[in-house]
C-alpha cells in the first residue's frame, strides 16, 4: 500500500492504484476522457496530464501508478495550461452543436471546457467533416463528428462483451469510429456504449429527443427484469408532461455496484421500461358485480374483497404471489395468508419459454425478486398447495376464490386452456397487478398495483443481496403498493400483525428483518445505496 | 577516402547472393560469435559506442540490456526495415544489395539477447528489397545458418519477413509492433516498454537495419577499430541519404565525424547550376531545419542537436535559393497530417489544423496571426504524446517558421485577409 502525496495531502492507496483514482481518495478530480476504470489504458485523449516532482515534464495519470513517497500536483500552472491546450485540440473539430445535441447538459466536453478550457477559439478553417446521425444498431446513433475518438466503445465491445463490433477507421483527423463490414452493434449490451461516451458521438436512439436532460430527475433503484437486480437510476420526466411523449420514466442509467453490476446494464433491461407508462396500466380498482368493469373506489373495492374472503373457508381461498413483488409485498402477504390461515400459497408460474442467460449479467430467471420470496417463505404451508395443484383445483372447482397477482397466466407456462378453465370454474378471480392482461379482463375484483419505480422497497436478488429501490415517482391513478392493499385488507379482516397497521414500506421491512433470521439486523439505512447479503 | 565498412559490397556483382558474401569474407562475425558468451558480445557491442542508426540513436547495447535479467519469456528481435522517413533510402540500399549482412547482424544480436525468433517488418513499398531480402533469408536457411541447432551449436534462430502496409507510423517502434501483431498501426502507451513487454506481450529488441548491418563488423575487426571510426560519443560511420539540390544526390558513408558541409560539398559536388545554398535538413523530414551558415557540424547525434536539429535517420535534403520555404512547409505538413496514427488527440487534431493554415498561407489567404498560432500550438502538443511523432512534426513547423519568417512575413502582407 504505497503512500503518496497529491496536492499535499498523504493518501495510502492499494499497490497498482493509478493517479486518477489516487486523485479521488485525496479529493483531487483529474479531468479525463479516455480512461476508464473498467477498461485497458488507452492514454490517448491527453488530458489526465499530472505533475510529478523530479519527473520533468506533465504525465498522463491514467498511466501513472501510485509509488510510494511520490509527490504529485494536479493544479499546478503548467497542468492547468496543459487541460487547456488539451481541451483546444479536443474542440477543433468539433461541430459545437449543443442546441441540437442530446448530449447537452451531460457532456464532458461542455463540463471541463467550463471547468478547464475557457480560452478564445481560434480556429478559423473549414473543420473535418465526418458522418451524422448513423444508427449503429438497434439502440445506438453515432456522431462521428462529435466523436473525439477515446476508444471508449471500441474497448469496451473489445474487453467487456468480447464482440469486436466497433474499431477506429482512417487516419489522423479523419479517424472514425464505426462498424466492421457486416456487422452491427446489437450485443445485448449495447445500450452501455452510450453511458461510457463521454460526449455526444454515441446517444440513445429511444431517448433521443424526448427531453432535455436537465429537466429530468432521477432516483436510486434496481432494475426488475432479471434476477440479477442491476442497479440504476432511474430517470423521470416530471417538469415538461408535454414531453417524452406524456411518459413519466425517460429512461433508465445503470448504477455501479461493484458486486452485482459493476458500471453496466442490459439493453432488455435498459429499454424494459415501457410498461410503467403505458396506455394498460390499471389506474382504478375494477369490480364486475358494480357494472360491466365499472371503476370503483378502493373503498368499495377492498371491503368487497373482506367479504368475499370471509365468506370462504381457508382451503377455498388460492394465492399466487409473484416474484416480482418486493419483500415488503410479500412478507404482507405471507402474513395475511397466515391469519387467513391458507395454505395455498405459491409463486413459482413456469415462464411460457425459459428465459437467455449468459455468463455476464443476464439470468434466466426474469424475476427480480424469486430468492426474497423463497427467504420470506411465501409457499405451500403444510398440506398446501404449489402453483399448479392450486390452479389444478381451481379447474375442479374446489376453489372459491383465487387472489393471483401480476402473473399473465395466460401467457405463462401452463396450457392456456388449462388456465382459463380454472379461471372460469372459480366463483371469485382476484386480480392484483400493474397492467391489464387477459386474466384482470376476466377477473371479478382488480386491484390496481403501483410499479416498482411509483413505491420504494426491496428485491433480493440471485446472489441473496437485499438491495433497496426507490420511489421515482408517485404511482399511477389510484394505484396503491402491494403491500398497502394488503395491509389494509389485512386490517379490516382484524389481524393484529404490525405489518398490518405499516403506513411505510420500511415498516414492513422492519417486521420481515424482525421476524426472519436472513433479514435479521437488516434496515433501510444499513442497506444503503448497494445492498447487503442476506444470511443464508 | 576514408574505408567504406557498411557499403564495401554494394558495388560487387551479385553480393546479394550468399556465395558471393561469403567470399568478401561474410558469416565470419557470425563464426565468431557463436563461439562467444552472449554478455561478451553485449559488452563488445556497448564498447563500439554503436548507436541506433533508426533515428534516436540510442547505444544499442545499452537497449539489450533492458530485456529484464533471469526472464524466461521467449524474447524476440525485430528488425525495423520500414524505412519512412522522408528523404531516407539507405536500408533500401542495404537489403538490395548487402542483404546477407543483416542477416548477419540479426543472428549476432539474437545470441547477444537470447533469442530464437525473429521478424523483419519491411516497408510495404518496399518490393524489390523484400524479394532480394526474402531470397536471401532461404538461401540462409539452405546454408544451416537459419534453423533449429545451427550448426550443431545448439543454437535456434529462425527468421520472418513480414511486409508493412505503407503507414509512416509503422516505423515507430510500438506502431511497429502493433502491426506486427496484427492490430492496427497504433503506437503503444509506455510503460510497459518493448524490451519488457513489446510484441505479442513477449520482451522484444527492436533495431534497424543499418544498426544490425554494423554487427558483423564490430564483431569481426573488434569494438576499439570501430569506435575509432567515429566521435568519442559515437563509433563506426553511417550512411547518409542525400536528396535535393546537389550535384550527385545519393548514398554517401563516411565517418559520422564527417561534417555536413563535406557531405554536401565534397561528397556530393555542392549545389547545382552555381545556385546559393538556402536550408538543408539534416535527419529525416523530422529534424529541424539548418540554414547555410549551420553546416559547419558532424555529422554524429551530437552534431545537429548542437544547432536544435537531430541526426535522426540521416536523410539530408538539400534545398536551394529557389525554395519557398512555406512550400516546403505546406508539403511537410501535409506528410505529417496525413501520417497522423490519430490516436492521440493534439497530435490527430493539430497536425491537420496546421497543415491547413500552411495551406491557406500559401494560397495567399494567410492572416497575420497564422504564424503564431501555428508555433504556439506546435509548442502546446509538443512532448505531450505517446510517440514522438508529432515531436518530429514540431521540429519543422517550428524551425521553418522561426528560421525563415519573414519570407512567410512576406506572403502573408500580400494577402488580402492580412
């Protein structure tokens, strides 16, 4: 552990620490495009240059490892000149079409030409002119006349997806990126590229134009497409409803968690989405008996649901939980099935086909919350029934009512036939989910759930780390978290468990970390930004 | 005349051949020192005060002696036969004509550096040395002095031709490298350097051609005879490659004690047509330029660094009193822009943008600041790259404006944008 002075100030840093990141333990921001920290050294955008003492002239810091005793100055009148000059050749040629550029706002050009350049321009020729707006792939769009050729993606498709789509093509100032012949950049990763440009060269072909990113907002949480629980951050369009066509959630930027993600996240995670805003949303509880699918209030809709759930003896009653609850939700439910005393309860629906898995960060399983439900035991009690023993006596018609949430049955694994007899053989069909599906058509009561992004709360993933996510933004209509729907429900048939009587979902939280031993010590505020294990 | 060394052959029907080397008295550094520990011959070669002939003139024992001590890694030797240098033809001459002596050189510093294989990156242009050079790396290997075990010596040395693609860059030593292995011409980021970590990750010597022609030699006649030829800091001689205006442009060898004013005026029978002398540059296109009253120097890697300029590969180009210097300098510019790996950024941006202000001056259209604009941003990306590429542009954007101003002075004032 080499220990090392920068800008005066001694910090020790682990042995091959190179100076950019030994800058950050000392609070020092060297500016840099080129580097990094997932990636090879390129040392070609120049502009990580550092004083050294005894070394005679500025050298690159991505380049430079600490040693131990050396003395190092980010700030000195030689390196500031040195950024300058730097960030004047990064900008001849560059078109300087922030107006109409995506990039704006989140453009390292932009942010250290204010920070470093600040100078005259002088460029007075005819600049390089280079391809605009190629669509690269599915989900990229380049610029080659922003580009300022850091290699960046090259690397990475190169090093993390080991794809090789992306090289750097010609020479000197006609170098661009672009595509190998007979090949386009539609790895499943591919959306990652356009996090790691640091300018407006590679920019998002869904959220291009949609809104400007300083009017965006954005909030922790962990993406729900796969058991792996990458973590983002989700960003919302709030202030400008008119753009973003009327969609809430603009789009999603991977968050690094060193032990789940890293920097990256997929592109069917990326552009998973969509739903949250869209056109089948159900905003309203729906009740039949009210009227063809009339809307209702959640004040006739739950105690509706009370009655219906009393007037059935405990083996009646089927509960197909999903694992794309949260914890919260589903230690909610563990505990209303409990008081109910039904031991139908699962939330283990085979997928309609097995889900791509990779050896990177794709799982097969496209749940992100299947370990937190086997961990908050939400299965069979003794003598219960599975999924398909409860949707199989449904069919026989020895249910009375069934409480399914999220799932699509009809589009899952089992015979679809199969499926909707059983729905059509049960005398009450609860459904309790986000959007509308071929089930809440047929369902007697639906009940609007909130999506991840509208609550907060947690997912456990694969691994068994508890990460939490966080509200974006309020829920949709009169959406309500799945957990709140039970607690109420909970409540009115006078169960006395505390979850019951939760008005947050940490609440919950705190009786799931209470009462199960892998949860236990477990808090909001100890889980943090990237989660703890579960103790197995 | 002083003894020619590296160009005794190069009048000697067929001494490209084997047979015909062999007689003037080839392999005999070889004989030698297959017989040698391979530090004794590190030693004599670092006694000799031989020094790259490529360009930086760095000792060339001294480079051996960076492969890092009790590695075990196979170790490779590479020749660099690229050649690109503006105003540079002398390892064309050698591996036509002398093609044997390279591969001389190149068995002698494999046994001084231990290793068994070796590359030769020849320039892409380069068509007919390749096919004189190839012909005589598998008469070579016909003779057993390429091989497993040669000559029962237990040694293994094997030898490949690989040709270039016509890029300058290629000829630095980690584009080369880079090439080699089959990537895309980039120089490489050091540290790592190649004697630790060169191609294909392996520790790697990389010297020219003219470099390991001179090995034979020192090995055969002893390091004293050779350090003698030369300076205190520099033995042997060179040879020169003088293009331009002078009477009889060509190939010159001499002592590197020769001086830049003999070269042009004895070797090479002056300017022609009586005309005045205006600039010479004195190593490559890369080195600064000199004018009349700067000659006076020797020609060794001490001689032009004493006026600003380098040795660097020797290439003289003479220019007359009919020269325009910001021609000149739009031409070198130009070379420079296009030449450009463009990997990194103030050697990819600015190379162009200079090459377009010559431009514009020359076209007339110069604006008064043009001039230093383009020294100031020379200046600015000078010693900030991975290579020394774009120092070797700055040379001559620097010194063809500071040493001739007023003549761009003058085109400027005549433009209407002045």
């Amino acid at each position: 552990m080499p220990k090392l002075t920068i800008n005066g100030k001694e910090v020790e840093v682990p042995e091959g620490t190179n100076l950019i990141e030994a800058a950050k333990a000392a609070g020092a921001e060297v500016p840099h495009y080129c580097y990094h920290p997932a990636l090879s050294i390129a040392g070609q955008c120049r502009l990580c240059m550092v004083d050294i003492d005894k070394v005679p002239r500025p050298q690159i810091a991505c380049n430079t490892q600490a040693t131990e005793g050396m003395v190092v100055h980010t700030e000195t009148e030689r390196v500031l000149e040195t950024r300058r000059s730097m960030m004047e050749f990064h900008l001849i040629n560059h078109p300087l079409d922030c107006p109409v550029c995506d990039q704006a706002g989140e453009c390292f050009l932009q942010i250290y030409y204010m920070k470093h350049g600040l100078y005259d321009p002088r460029m007075v020729d005819e600049k390089v002119h280079k391809p605009k707006a190629v669509p690269i792939g599915p989900h990229v769009m380049l610029d080659a006349e922003r580009c300022i050729l850091c290699s960046r993606c090259v690397r990475f498709c190169d090093e993390i997806t080991h794809t090789g789509e992306l090289g750097i093509f010609q020479r000197g100032d006609q170098s661009e990126i672009g595509l190998f012949p007979g090949t386009a950049l539609e790895n499943k990763y591919s959306g990652n590229v356009i996090d790691i440009c640091p300018v407006g060269a590679l920019t998002d072909r869904d959220f291009r134009f949609q809104v400007r990113v300083w009017y965006l907002d954005t909030a922790k949480s962990v993406c729900n497409g796969c058991a792996r629980g990458c973590n983002v951050e989700v960003h919302t369009n709030r202030h400008r409803p008119h753009h973003n066509q009327g969609r809430r959630v603009a789009r999603l930027k991977p968050r690094f968690n060193a032990e789940v993600n890293q920097w990256w996240l997929c592109d069917e995670g990326r552009y998973g989405f969509k739903w949250i805003d869209d056109k089948s949303r159900l905003t309203h509880p729906r009740h039949k008996g009210g009227g063809e699918g009339a809307e209702v209030s959640w004040d006739r809709a739950l105690p509706e649901l009370v009655k219906r759930l009393q007037g059935c003896q405990p083996d009646e009653v089927g509960l197909l939980a999903s694992p794309r609850m949260s914890n919260e939700d589903l230690w909610a439910l563990r505990r209303l099935a409990e008081h109910l005393g039904v031991r139908n309860l699962d939330f283990r629906v085979p997928p309609l086909a097995p889900g791509d898995e990779d050896d990177f960060l794709i799982r097969a399983d496209k749940n992100p919350n299947s370990r937190g439900a086997e961990l908050t035991g939400v299965g069979p009690g003794a003598g219960g029934r599975d999924a398909a023993g409860i949707l199989r006596t449904a069919r026989e018609r020895r249910l009375k009512l069934l409480w399914i949430f999220h799932h699509d049955l009809a589009a899952s694994g089992g015979p679809e036939a199969e499926v909707l007899a059983a729905i059509e053989n049960t005398e009450t069909v609860v459904f309790q989910g986000t959007n509308a599906n071929d089930i809440s058509a047929r369902a007697h009561l639906v009940l609007p759930s909130a999506a991840y992004v509208e609550t907060e709360g947690t997912f456990t993933n694969f691994q068994g780390r508890v990460q939490r996510f966080r509200t974006a933004i309020p829920p949709l209509g009169e959406s309500w978290p799945d957990w709140k729907i039970l607690s109420v429900v909970g409540k009115a048939l006078g169960a006395s468990d505390p979850v019951f009587s939760a008005e947050r979902a940490e609440q919950v939280f705190n009786a799931l970390a209470a009462a199960v031993p892998a949860f236990g010590g477990m808090t909001y505020r100890a889980l943090g930004d990237t989660g703890r294990m579960a103790t197995a | 005349m002083a003894e020619l060394v590296l160009t005794r052959n190069f009048e000697v029907p067929d001494a490209h051949t084997i047979r015909v080397y062999r007689e003037r008295g080839g392999y005999q550094g070889w004989e030698k020192a297959k017989g040698m520990e391979p530090a004794a011959i590190a030693e004599e070669v670092k006694k000799s005060n031989l020094r790259g002939l490529g360009g930086a003139g760095f000792p060339t024992g001294v480079k051996w002696g960076f492969i890092p001590k009790g590695s075990t890694a196979p170790r490779y030797l590479v020749v660099n036969a690229d050649e690109g240098e503006p105003g540079t033809f002398k390892d064309r001459y050698l591996m036509e004509r002398d093609p044997h002596a390279l591969i001389e050189g190149m068995l002698i510093a494999a046994r001084a550096i231990g290793s068994h294989l070796g590359f030769i990156y020849i320039r892409g242009e380069y068509v007919q040395p390749w096919r004189i050079l190839s012909a005589a790396v598998k008469e070579a290997y016909d003779a057993g002095l390429l091989g497993k075990n040669i000559q029962g010596t237990g040694f293994d040395f094997e030898i490949v031709v690989h040709r270039g693609a016509g890029a300058y860059i290629c000829g630095e030593e980690t584009g080369l490298i880079s090439s080699l292995e089959g990537k895309k011409g980039w120089p490489k980021v050091k540290p790592p350097f190649p004697a630790v970590k060169g191609a294909f990750g392996q520790p790697t010597i990389v010297n020219n051609v003219e470099t390991l022609a001179c090995l034979p030699h020192i090995i055969t006649r002893g390091a004293e005879w050779f350090a003698g030829l030369g300076t205190k800091t520099q033995g042997g001689t060179r040879l020169y490659s003088v293009s331009g205006h002078v009477v009889r442009p060509g190939l010159v060898e001499a002592p590197v004690s020769v001086t830049l004013r003999q070269i042009i005026y004895d070797h090479c029978g002056g300017i022609p047509g009586g005309r005045a002398l205006k600039a010479v540059v004195p190593g490559g296109s890369s080195a600064a330029i000199l004018t009349p009253d700067e000659i006076d120097i020797p020609m060794d890697v001490d001689g032009p660094k004493s006026k600003g300029s380098m040795i660097g590969s020797a290439g003289i180009i003479v220019m007359d009193e009919t020269v325009s210097i910001p021609d000149a300098l739009m031409v070198v510019a130009r070379f420079y822009a296009h030449e450009s790996c463009g990997q990194c950024t103030p050697c990819r941006e600015s190379t162009g943008w200079i090459y377009k202000i010559s431009h514009r001056i020359v076209e007339g259209k110069g604006r008064k600041e043009d001039l230093d604009t383009i020294l100031d941003v020379a200046r600015r990306g000078a010693g900030t790259t991975i290579c020394a590429f774009y120092d070797g542009a700055v040379g001559p954007y620097i010194s063809y404006i500071e040493k001739f101003r007023s003549e761009f002075e003058d085109l400027i004032r005549s433009s209407a944008h002045a």
